[in-house]
C-alpha cells in the first residue's frame, strides 16, 4: 500500500468517527426527550384520558377528547387547502422554471416559509378574525394550511424536477395534451415523495401551537362547528404546561406523548403508503417490458 493510499484510509477513518460523533450528538437529544415523555406522560395515558372531557381545575381526571377532535379538524381544514393549491403551485413551478411569474410565485414561497408561524396567525387573525368578530376553526385551518403551503409546493416541484425529460416527451409525442401528462405522467411517477412532504407538512401543521393562539383560541367544550372556537392537542398542552395544579400539567405531558405518537403514526402510514407503491410499480415494469417486446 502506497503513501497516499494509507493517507486516504486514515482519513476515511478519522471521518468515520467524527460521523459517528455528530450522529451520537444528534440522537442523544431526541433520546432525553423521549425519555422524559415517557416518564411523566406514560403513567397518564388511560382510556378516560382518550374519551373524557377536561376536568375542572383541581380536579383529578379528565382527558382530551376535545382537543384531539379539533386537532384532527384543524389539519383536515388544512391540508384542504395546502394540498391542492401546492401541488397545483408545485407543477407550475416545474413547468415553467424560468418565467417572471414564476420566479415571483418562487420567491413568495421561500419569503413565506422562512416566516416564524405565529406572523402567520396575526395575519389570519387580521384577515379572518377580526372582520368575522369571533375566533374559528376555519382561521386557525386556513392559518395552518398557509403555514405548510410552501412546503407542499416547492417539495412538489423538486419532486417534479427529477421526473425523466423522457417520460413527458413520451406523452406528448402519444398525443397527450401538457395538462393530461402532467397530471396522469409526471404526477403520478412523482407522488411518493409528494406524499412524503404533504405527511411532513401535515406532521407540522398537526404541531403548531402559536398561529391557532390567534386564530382557533381553544375551546373547554365539545365543537365540531368549524365557525366557533375549537380546542386543540397543542393548545391544551400550552394551557396545561403552565397551570399551577400538578394534574394538568401531568395531562401536558400525557398529551405531547400523544401528539408524538399521532406523527410517528403518520410517518409510518407515509412510509407504508410509498413501499407499497414502490414495490407496485417494480411489479409492473417487467410486465410492460415484456409487452414492448
């Protein structure tokens, strides 16, 4: 072995462990986190806790019933918006990458997902709030769907990106309009990784707590009326993490226990969802290229 072939693998050594290291360094973190989570919100998570409504101040028991309701409406409300205006976005973008329009549309959407979340709900507060004269699911959805917007957008374009020139250029050669083959071609080759962004977008929408301050306000009651007020999982942790009675904040850290399984939930139900499309798809194409033959 030469010099500098011992120099390469000392090196390669030495980066090695300095990437063990930083992922050491990275994981430890979370592992603290889940951790504490399990030791104050594991003993809490009971039936009741799932099917009871919050209980009075000082009073033992209770559950979240309500808020975890809200939530699932706020992120429906949510993702109703964010999806089909970010992908419609998205495939704009792709399509026409260098356009003026474009490059505004581009822009916009950077400036807006570099914004911290709470702007977002004074500004649905100021755009819905305030002219309706009373807080509402719809403000505090609409503020979380422009809050994940630009995710949706720009991942679906990068996702669109990486579709092969060829597949398109197939398509229209077939006599398909550029509407139909984007929709039926690039679209559906580019969807796992779309699902994958519209999970993560609909992961961060499930855990933001400042735009629905402003915007959903929280409810102690029973709601599913999207023009009232509505609790919410974070909301609930919010206004228990900082109460002055020990089993509200005992509920706090059972509900972000909950609010972590409700995403792990939906990262496992994204990755599913793309295996078994993977493997559709390897299942095909050898049946298409016995056609071709």
């Amino acid at each position: 072995m030469t010099t500098r072939a011992r120099q390469r693998k000392r090196r390669g050594q030495v980066m090695t462990v300095f990437t063990w290291i930083a992922a050491a360094v990275a994981v430890i973190p979370l592992v603290l986190i889940l951790a504490q989570l399990l030791l104050n919100g594991l003993g809490q998570l009971t039936p009741t806790f799932f099917t009871q409504m919050p209980s009075p101040p000082g009073v033992r028991g209770g559950g979240v019933a309500n808020a975890i309701m809200g939530s699932i409406l706020l992120v429906a409300i949510a993702m109703s918006v964010a999806v089909p205006i970010g992908i419609g976005a998205g495939l704009y973008l792709a399509e026409h990458r260098r356009g003026r329009f474009a490059q505004v549309v581009r822009l916009l959407a950077d400036v807006l997902s570099g914004l911290p979340s709470i702007v977002l709900g004074i500004f649905a507060w100021e755009l819905i709030v305030r002219p309706s004269g009373h807080f509402s699911a719809w403000a505090g959805g609409i503020a979380l769907g422009l809050l994940v917007l630009p995710l949706v957008a720009r991942a679906t374009e990068e996702m669109v990106r990486l579709v092969p020139v060829a597949l398109t250029e197939a398509a229209l050669a077939l006599g398909f309009s550029r509407w139909r083959t984007a929709l039926t071609v690039v679209l559906r080759t580019a969807m796992p990784g779309i699902v994958t962004a519209v999970l993560i977008a609909m992961s961060r929408a499930a855990g933001e707590t400042a735009p629905l301050l402003f915007t959903a306000f929280g409810n102690p009651f029973w709601s599913v009326d999207p023009s009232r007020p509505i609790a919410a999982l974070p909301l609930q942790i919010y206004s228990y993490a900082q109460s002055p009675y020990d089993e509200w904040r005992a509920q706090a850290w059972a509900g972000a226990l909950v609010l972590l399984i409700l995403v792990t939930i939906i990262s496992v139900i994204g990755r599913a969802v793309v295996g078994a499309r993977a493997k559709l798809l390897s299942a095909v194409t050898p049946r298409v290229g016995r056609v071709d033959e």
